[in-house]
C-alpha cells in the first residue's frame, strides 16, 4: 500500500537557517491543512491559496512562531476563513499535545516537541508514518538552532526521545528534503547535540572565567560566518546552562 504525502510549497527565502526556504506542506484535498504558511510573502500566500481553493475545509497550523514559519499565517487564515492553530500571535486557539486535526487524507496529531523554542510542535501523520517536524530536525545537516531560552537543551534532548519513540518512517522538515533514515538522523542529531555539550564543558574546563562570546571560537573555530555568530553564542550560553544543572 502506498503512503500518501503531502504536497509542499516552498518559499523564497533561503539562508544559513532556512536552506533552501521554508517548505509549507498540504494535507488533504477536500478537507485539508496547511502546516507552516511560511514567511510574509505574497507570492507564496497566492499560492497556498490557490492550493487549498477548492476545499470545503481547511485548517491552518503553525509548528512554532518564527517569522519564517508564521509571517503569513494570519493573512492566510483570514483569506481562507479558516482557523489559524498552534503556538503563534494572533491565533484561533492553541493546539494541546495530542489534539487531533482532521483532514480527508487522515488525521494529524499534535506532538509538543520544545527545544528549538519553548513552544514548538510537530505533526504526527499516523496515516502516512511521517511526522512534520518543523524546526526540531532540518532535511540536511545533523544540527538546528537550540538557544533560545533557558532549559531549552534538556528539553531538545528530551523532544528527541520523543520523536524516536514515535518511530516515523519519514520526516518532513520545515527546511530541506524529507528525511528517509529516520533512526540514522535521529542518531546524528543527538550525538551532534552531546558532542557540543563535551566540547563546550572541556571549553570551560580550559577557560573557567570565559564568557560564552569568548567561547565561540574556541568551540566553532575561526571560519564560523559572522552572520551566525550570535547565534552559537546562544547556543553555547544554553550549553553551559545545561551543564549547570538548568536544563
């Protein structure tokens, strides 16, 4: 039996944390759901748009509020009529772990899944093994962005767990191509994440009066781009809370 999947919509803004854009997925046809909109963007709302046009139904669900996933979000719902659900400004209701969303194509499961930010979700497609994870896993790589507030390590380990648990047979990303090996990027992702922790504790071990700035090269070496570097400030910064027992 063939698993359905979903149609993807990508949008226009690559970068260092989007790859190639943010992929907007559809469930569903008749009755159907929209999960991460995607930036503010008009020609990738017209398109989401004319996308879902014929549906008696439709849902519009946001994995977590980063502009990228969320900027037409809002606008989406309201031209559609349509319920804006997830952890976002401006919407409907949030969606509790375990809220199903029904589509014609079978119902998705909301998975909280924090790490990448205090309030993410994923989508569990039991009918399709597949989960939409958002921005907890990328489609290339072995890392994502973790450092956005305290405890948010301890709970990206803990999210983790959880996927594996779940034992999709994809993964489609918020950024990238799907991900067929599950167990092996799921292997990769956590001994990347343990490997930074080490790494940040022989940093501190070397240099205990160091401030995270001070730690980004020592950690990210000296080719790290300058666009990123407050960003693997504030990974190094939640690495060391993690370490201090904070999460």
């Amino acid at each position: 039996m063939t698993r359905p999947r979903p149609r993807v919509f990508t949008a226009a803004n690559p970068g260092p944390f989007t790859l190639d854009g943010t992929r907007t997925y559809i469930v569903g046809r008749e009755e159907a759901a929209v999960i991460d909109p995607g930036p503010d963007d008009a020609d990738h709302l017209c398109a989401l748009r004319a996308a879902v046009a014929r549906a008696r139904r439709v849902a519009v669900l946001v994995t977590h509020d980063h502009a990228d996933h969320s900027g037409c979000a809002r606008a989406l719902a309201d031209a559609l009529g349509a319920p804006l659900l997830g952890p976002c400004r401006g919407a409907d209701g949030p969606l509790v772990d375990g809220a199903a969303v029904e589509t014609d194509e079978g119902e998705l499961l909301a998975v909280d899944t924090p790490g990448h930010c205090a309030e993410h979700l994923c989508f569990s497609w039991p009918g399709a093994e597949a989960l939409f994870a958002g921005d907890l896993m990328l489609g290339e790589g072995s890392t994502t962005w973790v450092g956005e507030y305290p405890g948010c390590v301890r709970d990206y380990l803990r999210s983790l767990d959880r996927i594996e648990a779940l034992a999709p047979r994809v993964i489609y990303s918020a950024h990238g191509p799907p991900i067929e090996d599950v167990p092996g990027a799921l292997a990769a992702y956590r001994e990347h994440r343990l490997a930074r922790i080490e790494q940040a504790e022989q940093a501190q071990r070397d240099h205990p009066a160091a401030t995270p700035a001070q730690l980004v090269t020592t950690i990210y070496g000296d080719d790290l781009p300058p666009r990123l570097r407050d960003a693997a400030e504030a990974s190094i910064a939640a690495m060391l809370d993690y370490l201090a027992g904070g999460g």
